[in-house]
C-alpha cells in the first residue's frame, strides 16, 4: 500500500514536470493533436466514399463500420498516450546508453520508463475515438444493458494493455540487437489490418491478427460483441486472458532485458 | 550541365550508399508499407464482392487490383524532403548550406534522386513484375505494352519533380515553427486522398473530381497510375503530361520565391 502510494506521488511530479515542457510550446502540442485528430477524420472519409458504392460490406453496415473504427481508437490512444515513451527504447535510449538513468534509480524500471513522458497527441484518437462512439450509441445500434456496459470498459482497459505489451515485448528485443524499432514498428502496423472486420481477409492474415499478434482482439472482435446481440460475451472474456498473459511475457522479457542490458561508451 | 553533373551527383551516389548501409531495417519497411496495399487490396475484394455492379468509380476489378499495386511502385518516387529541412533549420546546419557555393534545393533533390533509385531498385520493380506476373496469367489480362511503360516512367519521373518541389515549399514552414511533425501527419493523411493513393480520385462526386485535377497533387500518383491502366490516349493523354510539366515549373518558381524571402530573414544562433 505504501509502495503503491509512494509510486503515486511520483508519477504525479514527473508527469507534473513533463507536462511544463509541453506548456512551454503549446503550438506543437496542439498542431500534434490536430495531426492525429486530422489522419483519424480522413479514414472515416474513406469509409464514406467507399459507402457510396455499396450497401453493406460483407453484412457490416457503415455505422457499424464506424463505430468498429471509433472503439478501436480508444483502447489504441490510451496505451499511446501513457506508453508512448517505451518506443524511445528500441529506437534509442539502449543503443546510446541513456537507459542506465532508470537502472540507477531505487524504482521500478518500466515504471520509470513510461512515467517519463505523457503523449499528448494521443488525445487525438481519444477525441475522434469517443466522438465516434457516441455517435454510434445516439443512433442506437449498440447494445446498452448494464453488462455491456460494464464489458465496455473491461474491454478497452484489456485492449489497451494487450498494445503496451505488444510493444514491450518488441521494445525489449533493443537489449540484445540495440535498436528493435523497425520490429517494432512492423508489429504495431498490423494493427491497421483489425480497423475492417477479419472476415475480409485471407485465412492465414486472420490467423496472424487473432492469435499471434492478437489485434483482432482490441478491435474489431470486441466491437463486434457490442454491435451484435447473439454474440457471446466470451470474446471479452478471451480478450482478458490474451491480455494478461501477453503482458506476462512482455514483462518477464523485459526483466530479463534488463540484466543483460550493457552501457554504451563511457 | 557537366559541371553541375558533377557537383551534384555526389548528393545522389552517397544518399543511395547510405540506403545501402541499414538494409535489414528497410526491408522491414518494405513489408510494412506493404501492409496498407494488402489491407487496400483485401478491402476492395469485399466492396467489388458486395457490389452488384462490375465497374466501380470507373474501374473493374481486376484494374483496381492492378490500381492498388501500381500506387505502390508508383509511391516509391515520394521522398519527402521536408524532414531533412526542418532537421537543419532546427539545428542551425542550414546556415553552413547558404555559404557554401551550392543550391540547397537542388542539393536537397539530388539526395531524394538518390533514395528514389534506391526504392525503385529495391522494391518497386519487383512488385511491378509481380504484379504484371499475376496481371496475365491470374486476371487474364493483355500484357502492358512498351510503349505505355515508357510514358508511365516519364510521367513517373514528373510525378518525382512534382512531389519533391512541393515538399521543398512545404518544408519552407519549418523556419516558422520548430515542430512540423504534425503538420506532415496532415500533410500525409491530405495527400492519401488528394494524390488517389488511398482510393481513386474517379470515386470521389463529380465536382470534387474536378477541383482534384486542377491541383498538383493528382499528377503525383494518379496520372500515372492510370496512364499505366490505359485509361487516357491522344489528346487527354498529351494533356495530363502537360498538365504535369506545368505544375513543375509553377513549383519551381514558387519554391524559388519562398527560399529567398525566407533567407532573408533567417537568424541562426551559434554555429
């Protein structure tokens, strides 16, 4: 309990410091959100013009299309927005030796680690993610019982840790090859592939985004639970177990990462 | 024209050399970019599948495969040079640029021509033989001839002018603001629908189909792609490759005007 509040206390005063820096440019941080608020809008338009052509993609109408996309931002910029920090150590923070600043403090590493940085342009796929949800529940094609409604929020809570353990898993790889970003950046993309319902694809890419790198989880399986009412609620359960034990993995190679990480230079 | 030749090929030699050096990484970057073609790809199967017409936005299905794909070798002549000046307004190293006896445009494009054969070396015309491979002997299509690859490759070579101009004007911001990041995401995700990258310009209403043509930016992928397709002969087919050189010597000019008004009232700090 102590620990836990002293960690508290912390990351409120590093955040506290990190979110002076962004106040200095506000510029930035609002032309970030912009950027990222901006790329979500034009993938709605795309799903519009697409619409055009066709009344239903496979059974999916577009509402349910856009809310599949919506839910999706949500659980993707909550881990963007807390995490994003882990990105710098497959890119660089191994590879010039400046991670041996969190091997030195008394406090847990991949606490330090994401406590560093808040991603403010992450509020862009929260915004475009919650508008679009909303949209979706005022034309009442998602379910709205209490059990969903519940799920709703286990369900983007799970989502967002299966995407930071993803990315930690591939993040730690940087410990033994130094740089691990383009890893981990292929990795991340596929998330892209769960933006559409999986049936459209191939049964070898369905295989890979639902069990592998399990995206499918985070977005368009869950949704699907949301939107359609003989779905069972076991999806979320499954997205829970995935979630937890991919986090177990990422976590316990990132320990091990840590003992075999060696300084750069002097 | 030698002496040029010769002052800035150097640019291009040690930009594809650099390419050369981090091999493992771009090919890694080749399957992600190959990523969105394949989400593209399987997309489109479902919207023609859903369909009950067999030509949509003016394209069958067997085109907007070949479509998809083309966009992607065609994309390859995209280097974006706005990065490369915000880095050196940033750190001051534009400075050293205005002193020394070169232009920092055509330094600036002799590195994208270096990247560009690098790319279409590497990737692109691999997945172009793919695609022709599969164009005839899946689709059942009649070969590309001779003569459309020829003016598919001169169109492409605009489309690299074009692109590499722009950006040069849009990097202009950089003297601005510091953080252009989030200005290139929007440039980014403005130019996926304004090029025809993301979907063809054909599905778009008609008026808004008109006001794209008359931009530059469809003469970066569009033209073209559907050059390649066949989709223009005679007279059209002469207007969009004029169409295409005048939109070079437009950005041009206007990339010159900036740049000047801009060094003039460039401070850099140390150095």
């Amino acid at each position: 309990m102590r620990t836990c509040k002293r960690y508290l206390r912390l990351y409120r005063v590093l955040i506290t410091q990190f979110i002076k820096t962004i106040m200095q440019s506000k510029v930035d941080f609002l032309m970030g959100l912009f950027g990222f608020f901006f790329t979500q809008i034009m993938g709605i338009a795309f799903l519009y013009l697409v619409f055009e052509q066709i009344p239903s993609l496979k059974g999916w109408t577009l509402d349910q299309l856009i809310f599949i996309y919506g839910f999706a931002q949500i659980p993707r910029g909550i881990d963007h927005l807390f995490t994003d920090n882990v990105w710098l150590v497959a890119w660089r923070l191994v590879l010039n030796g400046d991670f041996d600043r969190y091997m030195l403090r008394p406090m847990n590493i991949f606490f330090q680690v994401i406590a560093e940085k808040l991603q403010p342009d992450a509020l862009g796929e929260l915004l475009v993610g919650t508008i679009l949800v909303v949209r979706s529940l005022s034309k009442g094609i998602v379910i709205t019982d209490p059990l969903h409604g519940i799920l709703f929020f286990v369900s983007i809570f799970a989502g967002a840790l299966i995407y930071t353990s993803i990315k930690l898993f591939f993040a730690s790889f940087a410990f033994w090859i130094k740089v691990s970003g383009p890893f981990l950046q292929l990795a991340y993309e596929t998330a892209d592939f769960a933006k559409y319902p999986t049936e459209i694809y191939a049964k070898g890419i369905r295989f890979l985004i639902t069990w592998v790198i399990p995206f499918a989880f985070v977005a368009y399986l869950p949704a699907s639970f949301f939107l359609k009412s003989e779905a069972s609620g076991v999806v979320i359960g499954i997205e829970c177990a995935i979630a937890v034990v991919f986090w177990c993995i990422a976590y316990a190679v990132f320990n091990k990462g840590t003992h075999v990480y060696e300084s750069a230079g002097n | 024209m030698g002496k040029r030749l010769r002052i800035y090929l150097p640019f291009a030699a040690n930009e594809l050399k650099r390419k050369m050096a981090y091999k493992g990484a771009f090919y890694l970057f080749i399957v992600i970019s190959l990523f969105k073609s394949f989400i593209s790809y399987y997309l489109w199967m479902a919207v023609y599948g859903s369909s009950n017409q067999a030509v949509i936005g003016g394209l069958s299905q067997s085109e907007m495969i070949v479509y998809v794909f083309m966009v992607y070798v065609t994309s390859s002549v995209m280097i974006p040079i706005s990065d490369a000046i915000s880095d050196d307004v940033v750190k001051g190293t534009v400075a050293m640029n205005l002193i020394k006896p070169i232009d920092y445009r055509l330094s600036l494009i002799s590195r994208a021509v270096g990247s560009m054969i690098y790319n279409f070396l590497a990737p692109s015309v691999f997945i172009w033989i793919g695609v022709e491979i599969y164009k005839v002997t899946v689709l059942g299509l009649a070969p590309v001839t001779v003569e459309r690859i020829i003016l598919y490759l001169i169109s492409c070579i605009m489309s690299f002018l074009i692109y590499v101009l722009f950006d040069f004007c849009f990097g202009m911001i950089a003297f601005f603001t510091t953080y252009i990041l989030g200005l290139m995401m929007v440039q980014e995700a403005l130019l996926g629908f304004l090029t025809g990258q993301l979907i063809p310009i054909s599905f778009f209403p008609q008026a808004v189909q008109t006001l794209f043509e008359f931009l530059p930016f469809s003469s970066m992928i569009y033209t073209p792609v559907m050059i390649y397709l066949g989709k223009y002969s005679g007279e059209m087919l002469a207007f969009v490759l004029a169409r295409q050189a005048v939109w070079i010597v437009i950005l041009y000019v206007l990339g010159s005007m900036i740049w000047k008004r801009v060094t003039r009232r460039l401070v850099v700090l140390g150095g």
